[in-house]
C-alpha cells in the first residue's frame, strides 16, 4: 500500500545524499548545482503540499481510517483501506500576483465566465479598462442593451426582455448572427418572443421603431425560427381587436364594438373561416361588422388606413 510522503523524513535524506554526490565527485560540472537545488526545493514544496492532507488529522467519512493517499498527477484524495474517494480534481484556490515588464502587478492565470469558450483572458490593466473582455460576452452585452432599448420603445416587461436576450444567445451560439445586421437579429428575437408570449405587436411595430425595411425583418425572423426550431404559435387575431378598435373612434360605444368583434372572431374560428387569412383582415372585417351593428358609419377604406 502506497503511503502519504514525509517531509520530515524525505528532506533529510536528500540533503545528505546531495552533499555525498558533490563530495564524492568534486570535478563534476558545477552547474549541476543550479539543477540539483531547485530539484531539492521542489521536493520540499510537494512534499508538504500533498502531505499535508495526511499530516492534519483527516478521517475517512465511511471506515475512519486515517490512511488517505493523495494522487498529485490526477489531483485526487482516496482512502487505501475501503477505497473511497475523498476529493477530486484538487485544485490550488489560492491568488498569486507576478510583476510585469512595466513594474505594475497583475495576477497570474486567467478569468474565465458563465459564458467563456475558453478563450485566454488576463487579469491586468486591460482587464480593468475592459479590453479583456472575450468578444462573445462584448457582443452579448450589446445585443442586451440593444433589445432593452426595444423592449422598452414596445413597453414590455422584464421578463419578455430576458426571454428575447436567450433567443439571441442561442442564435449566436449557432453563428446565425453571422453576415446579419445587429438590429436585424435583435429585433427578430424580440418578435419571436411577442409571438411566443402572446402580446399584441405586430412585426411592423418593431419596423416602425428601428426604422428599418418590415419585409427584410420579416426574412430575418423566418430564418432564426427555424433554424431555432422555434415552435412559434400562430397570430390570434383577438389580440388585436381592442387595439385597433381605439383608432376608430367609437367614443363611448368602444368597448361594445370590441367584444362584438370579438365574438364574431370567435365565430370565425369555429367554422374555419379564418383558415388561410391573415389576422390582419380578420379584425378589420370583424370590425367592420360590428361597427355597423351599433350604427357607425366606417367605410372599409377607414378600416384599411389604420
């Protein structure tokens, strides 16, 4: 059974052959001495490093016993009576500082996030100034940014905004946002989630706010959903009824003309007629109907202008 190195015992005997090797052959180079001495010092440093799990009192959890031997090539503690293992992969949590060329300090190692590929990031000046940044987490945060200012442009909540910055990372993660606009991508997702959580906008709100073309939108948001595999629910056009109601201009009588519209969309539904049409059309028709069953004069070119 392999025990657990004293340091005690290992350090002594190193010196004393170290000195029997340089008595012994006097003629030796003496640059063997550079070698031997950082040799002996590392000895010493493992030696107690790894001896010092044994040396403070640890038991195992399941027998008691206190032989644990400890692995520093797989990093690991295992006890040699019923083989538990008591730690694995080792690591040294500890922070160390080295100077650089210009004489200031910077830590030694790297920084790595939630969202780190594993590229190399350090820890120095530009660090602090931000120059350290990986550039997906530079791209994250200003994708972020981005739909926050859209979300809130469309007043939708926190949780849409989260919802839409996810779309996004799992767009960039498949290098879908390659040879795309920025705004583009962002405002597809933000659509994909007014779609998914059922608000009332529609993709020529979002055109309107970024002033950017509803057709190339429209492309852009046809590609991520199902490249995604997105599984978008379909428009119901009973979202819509109340908001464009409100630009007709039925006073008092507005809340009735919408749930009359309403019920005739839901009549729609039932036999099928909304098959194939765009939700659009449903509410200006649905409108149109109920508007004249409560004595208002619309015309259909009023209901198409809105």
């Amino acid at each position: 059974v392999k025990k657990t190195i004293n340091v005690r015992f290992v350090l002594p005997c190193i010196v004393n052959v170290y000195f029997y090797f340089i008595d012994e052959f006097p003629q030796f180079p003496l640059y063997i001495n550079y070698f031997a001495l950082p040799v002996i010092s590392a000895s010493v440093i493992i030696s107690e490093q790894y001896s010092d799990f044994a040396m403070s009192g640890k038991k195992c959890k399941h027998c008691g016993s206190s032989e644990i031997e400890v692995d520093p090539a797989r990093g690991d503690a295992v006890c040699t009576n019923c083989g538990t293992v008591l730690e694995d992969n080792i690591i040294v949590a500890e922070v160390e500082f080295q100077e650089n060329a210009h004489g200031g300090a910077s830590a030694i190692g790297q920084f790595v996030s939630a969202e780190s590929k594993g590229g190399a990031t350090g820890f120095g000046r530009a660090f602090n100034a931000g120059i350290g940044q990986e550039s997906r987490e530079v791209t994250l945060r200003k994708a972020r940014d981005g739909i926050t200012s859209l979300c809130q442009q469309l007043r939708l909540n926190q949780q849409c905004i989260d919802i839409a910055c996810n779309f996004f990372k799992m767009a960039l993660s498949r290098h879908l946002t390659i040879g795309r606009p920025a705004n583009h991508t962002q405002a597809a997702c933000v659509y994909m989630t007014c779609r998914t959580e059922g608000t009332a906008h529609l993709l020529i709100d979002i055109s309107d706010a970024l002033q950017i073309c509803c057709y190339q939108l429209g492309r852009t948001y046809f590609k991520l959903s199902r490249a995604l595999c997105i599984n978008i629910p379909p428009t119901d056009p009973c979202l819509y009824i109340i908001r464009f109601a409100s630009q007709l201009q039925f006073e008092d009588k507005q809340h009735d003309v919408s749930m009359t519209a309403l019920r005739l969309v839901q009549r729609m539904k039932r036999d099928s007629i909304h098959s194939g049409r765009r939700p659009s059309g449903i509410c200006g028709a649905a409108l149109l109907i109920a508007a004249r069953l409560h004595k208002f004069s619309r015309t259909p070119a009023d209901v198409i202008r809105i």
